[in-house]
C-alpha cells in the first residue's frame, strides 16, 4: 500500500528556507513510493481572529477545509515552520487554532477533562528552523517551539511525532551546513514510508 504524504509548508512567505527543506523531504518520501501532497501557509487565505473552539466562526473557508481535509487524508504529516518568538508564527498557528477543532482532531468527553483523540493512527515529522542555536534553546528555553508541536498539537489529537527537529542558526550556517540540513531532511522524507 502507498503511503500518503502530506507536507504543510507553515511559512507566511513564499520562498522560504523552509519550502526547499520540504522539497527536499517530498523528494525523499517520492522516491521510497509515497504519494505526496503539499500545502503552503503563503498560499493559504483564511480569518485570522477567532474566538477559538467555543464559539467558532459559522463556516471554515475552502483553505481550512482543504487543510482539512490532506490531514485526514494522509498516513503521516511533516510539517516545517520557522521559530518566532519561541514558537509558530502566528498565521501558522491560526491554523490550527481555526481547523484542528472538536470533532475532527479530538473530542472532549462530557464529564471530566479527558478526550478523545481522533487522530489516532497518524505519524508525522517536524521541523523548526530558526536562528537560535538549538543548544541554547535547549538549556535556556527548555525547547518550547519543540515541546508544543509534539505534544500539544500532535500528541493532543493522537498523531505520533516520530521527529521533531530544530535547525539552527540558520543566519549564522554556511553552505555546507546548508546542504547537510537538506540532505537530512531528505534522509527524513525516506524514512518516512518506510
């Protein structure tokens, strides 16, 4: 059986480092078989307000629901976005606070504050590039960015981070340093099938 990739580019701009990384990780997943879909933040045009899943907006634009709709689709999602202020930027993030609703991603029981989550069944892979040296995100910051997309985002609705990497300094890299993150990431997209 194929396995069905889908890569979500969290990156408000086109262009972005982190779209060659996903090429690269695409690339990767395309040669061990898997059938690939891919969705870019930039391209992405949805409400970013919201009062959240308590009081949701009446309808999720065909962004949202195509968004939607690869992450039921797909077997195992990989996702890049970039570390601003110790996290997602906030179009990224809107994304999941606008899409990754009660009934799709996770259903709270009534009594009590367990859940279900819906997404069970799902592996991904992240990544995070940012100019923070990971080292010192690690001891200073105690991986923030890291700890949220494997466990509150993922973890939450079930889906099994398998990888969540950070790489850094991306300012301060060269471009031997460069090519080694894109030939990792590939590395990654490949056993990502497997």
């Amino acid at each position: 059986m194929t396995k069905r990739v889908f890569i979500w580019v969290a990156h408000p701009k086109k262009g972005s480092f982190c779209e060659a990384l996903a090429q690269a990780y695409a690339d990767g997943a395309k040669e061990q078989g898997a059938e690939i879909r891919v969705m870019h933040l930039a391209d992405m045009d949805f409400e970013l307000r919201s009062e959240g899943y308590i009081n949701p907006m009446p309808a999720l634009e065909p962004d949202l629901v195509a968004w939607q709709k690869n992450i039921a689709w797909a077997d195992h999602i990989f996702i890049i976005h970039p570390y601003w202020w110790g996290t997602m930027p906030a179009s990224a993030k809107a994304v999941f606070d606008r899409a990754l609703l009660p009934g799709f991603g996770y259903k709270y029981h009534s009594k009590g504050v367990s859940w279900d989550k819906l997404l069970k069944g799902k592996t991904a892979d992240a990544i995070i590039t940012s100019d923070t040296p990971p080292i010192i995100d690690t001891l200073i910051y105690r991986k923030p960015g890291r700890r949220v997309i494997k466990n509150q985002i993922l973890g939450f609705c079930g889906i099994k981070a398998r990888k969540v990497v950070q790489l850094g300094s991306v300012k301060m890299a060269s471009a031997a340093k460069i090519t080694g993150w894109l030939k990792r990431t590939k590395q990654m997209g490949m056993t990502a099938v497997k």
